[in-house]
C-alpha cells in the first residue's frame, strides 16, 4: 500500500475536518495535527492558505470523478434523461463508498452555508463536465420553461449530493444503509421523477412574473 504524501495527507485530514465542523471551524493548525505533522505550519507551507487548501481539496477528487463520467458516457452512450443523470451522478455516489470518504460531507456543507464562491473558483477543465450535463439535460426538459428548468436541475443535483452524504455519514458510524444497487436505482428514480415533472398552472401563473436571472453553476462537485 502507497503511504500518501504530506500533501495529500493534508488534504485528506482538511476534507474530514471540514466535513464535520465547516470552514470557519478548523485551523490550519489542528489540520496539521489531524494530519499527523507535527511541524504547525506544514499547510501554509504547501498550501500557503485555508481557500487554497479548500480548492486542492477539488483539485485531488474532481479529476478522477470526471475521468469516470467520461468512461460511463463512452460506455452507455446515453440517450435519455435517467441515463445521463446516470452517467453524472454514478461516480459520486460511488465516491461515498469508499472507506474513510468525507468528500460528499465536505460538498454538502459548502452548500448548506452557501458557499457558491468556492465552486465559482473552480477551473474551467473541472467546472466543464457539470457545466456540459445541465446543457445536456436542459434539453430533454423543454417542457421546463426557464429559469425554472435551470433552478430545478440545480436543486436535483444538491439532493443527490445530501442524499449521498447523508449515507456516507451514516456508513461511517456503523449504520444501516440500504445496498448500493438499490440506493442508486431509488434516488435516480426520484431525481428522474422531480425533474419530469409538470409545471403547475399555479406555478406558470407566478413564473410570468419573475426577472429571469443571470444562470449560474449548480452547487455540485
């Protein structure tokens, strides 16, 4: 077994300390103690600070998760809405299975304290396979009128990440989850089912009353 480097041992012990007390409580000191460097000031060393460290965080995991997206959509040559949120969501929820993964906790509470400024820094390499799905599924969703459409898709891919979250969180402790087959098959059963969804008559009668705001990037990894 590889042992990690110091870097990733950081980043690491940062994604597990921000997963569970958020950004504003952990110091760069106690993650350097969870990282098992007794030198204090090793993240400013590599990282030079917190919202750096927070972006290497997305640098160490995006890649690998948008490698897999891009195998899936080779593979299942995806035709319907199911199959692409298939195709995009698979490999995060894969990510939460693996042991020791706080990833998917570390997502959900930059959106839980609305922290958009953190995924808006994220490179355009990064951003692009998020930014090419919403594209893609907004046109399945003509029934959708915007900016309901683009909102809708933003709120199913925040759920899928709580949801996957929420399991990861409960793995960790020894819980009961349901299988991963099952897990997967019920919540693309669900996000499929919100955004299909018909638009009321109540809802179309507020929406011609809305500014139609600038579309911005889904909080989504």
């Amino acid at each position: 077994m590889v042992q990690p480097s110091v870097k990733e041992q950081i980043v690491l012990a940062a994604e597990r300390l921000f997963a569970e007390h958020g950004l504003d409580g952990v110091s760069l000191r106690q993650i350097s103690t969870a990282a098992g460097n007794g030198n204090n000031t090793a993240v400013q060393y590599h990282f030079g600070t917190k919202q750096h460290l927070v972006q290497e965080i997305f640098e160490y995991r995006l890649p690998e998760l948008n490698e897999r997206r891009g195998l899936l959509v080779a593979r299942r040559r995806p035709d319907d809405l199911r199959s692409w949120v298939e195709c995009h969501l698979l490999p995060v929820l894969e990510q939460g299975e693996q042991e020791g993964s706080h990833y998917l906790s570390f997502v959900a509470m930059l959106q839980q304290y609305g922290r958009r400024d953190v995924f808006e820094r994220l490179s355009a390499e990064l951003s692009r396979p998020t930014t090419d799905f919403v594209e893609r599924i907004g046109t399945l969703l003509p029934h959708i009128p915007e900016p309901l459409r683009r909102h809708r898709i933003a709120q199913a891919l925040a759920f899928g990440v709580h949801a996957a979250s929420e399991r990861e969180r409960t793995r960790a402790r020894g819980g009961h989850v349901l299988p991963f087959a099952v897990h997967v098959g019920d919540l693309l059963d669900g996000l499929v089912g919100f955004l299909q969804a018909p638009v009321s008559s109540t809802t179309s009668s507020v929406l011609g009353e809305t500014v139609p705001s600038e579309p911005v990037l889904p909080f989504h990894p």
